[in-house]
C-alpha cells in the first residue's frame, strides 16, 4: 500500500492540504537517502479535474566529485499534475504540467513514485560539498580543502619543451 495516499472519492470541491511524512526506505530511495521525507500535496478539486501540486523535502549523502569528502545535502522537488476523467482539460494547462487521464471511478491517487521520482531527479549531477571545494591535488593526492599542498603549480610535463621555446621566440 502507498505510503503518500489521498482518497479522492468523496471528497469535496475546492482546496485540500495534505501534509506527508515517511522514512526515506518506505518510499524506496536508495541508502544515500536517509531520514525522514516529507511532503505537502495541494489538491484543488473540480467536479471533472483534480489538479496536484506537490513540494517534497528530503536529505541525502553524497561524496563530492573534487574532494571525495561525504557531505549532507537537502534536496527539494516540486510537480504538478492535472488529473481530469476526460481526453479534454478545462483550459490549455501550464507546460510544466504533466496531465493524466483517469477513470471518474478512481478513488485514490498515490503519490510515492512521483515524489520518488522527483527526488531522484533533484539530485545535481555535480555533486559538490561546497562551490569553494579546491578538490585533490592531482600530484599527491592531499585533499587542498583540508591541508595545503607544496606540489608545485607549473606542469613538469617534457612534451610542451618544444612549444614553450617557440613561444619564447
């Protein structure tokens, strides 16, 4: 059964709120997820639409691509979806707004894949503990954030002699 669960059938017309909260395994995220993930559903009704506005709230652990530190991020993910019984929504809805067909019949909408999914996708594909983060020194390996390195900075490398001697011409 769904953790993230709204019971839509006799549910009157207008604005509902529905704040959720479920652990991170409950739902499915992997283990870089972790504690509690939260979420608040706004639901407007309409006798032949339900239009679904979703804010979900987690945090996570990840390693940082230039220092390999783990750090702790808070991610956040918001969606829309227009629900209608129809082929045909009331009006032209928002391009971010994904819209969906369902039965008049359908008594719940569950929400855990979407949120699911949307904190999946939140994730950046840099992942950085800090924009500051001066990464490892690619010649000793020391973590610069941590301890400073006197490697020097100049490249040792013998195959650009030749062209640093033209440019000196």
């Amino acid at each position: 059964m769904a953790t993230f669960r709204i019971n839509i059938s006799k549910l009157s017309e207008g604005e509902h709120r529905y704040p959720f909260e479920a652990d991170a395994a409950d739902l499915g995220l992997n283990e870089e997820f972790h504690g509690k993930v939260s979420a608040e559903a706004i639901l407007q009704k309409s006798p032949r639409q339900v239009f679904l506005r979703v804010v979900a709230e987690a945090n996570a652990t990840f390693q940082c691509d230039r220092c390999l530190d783990s750090f702790e991020k808070h991610l956040k993910a918001g969606y829309e979806i227009l629900y209608i019984t129809e082929n045909q929504p009331d009006g032209d809805p928002d391009d971010r707004t994904e819209v969906q067909v369902i039965s008049p019949d359908t008594n719940y909408l569950d929400l855990d894949d979407d949120v699911r999914q949307y904190l999946v996708l939140s994730v950046p594909q840099k992942l950085l503990c800090s924009n500051e983060c001066q990464g490892l020194c690619p010649t000793c390996g020391k973590n610069k954030n941590h301890e400073p390195c006197v490697c020097p900075t100049e490249s040792l490398d013998s195959r650009w002699d030749a062209l640093k001697a033209l440019k000196k011409n």
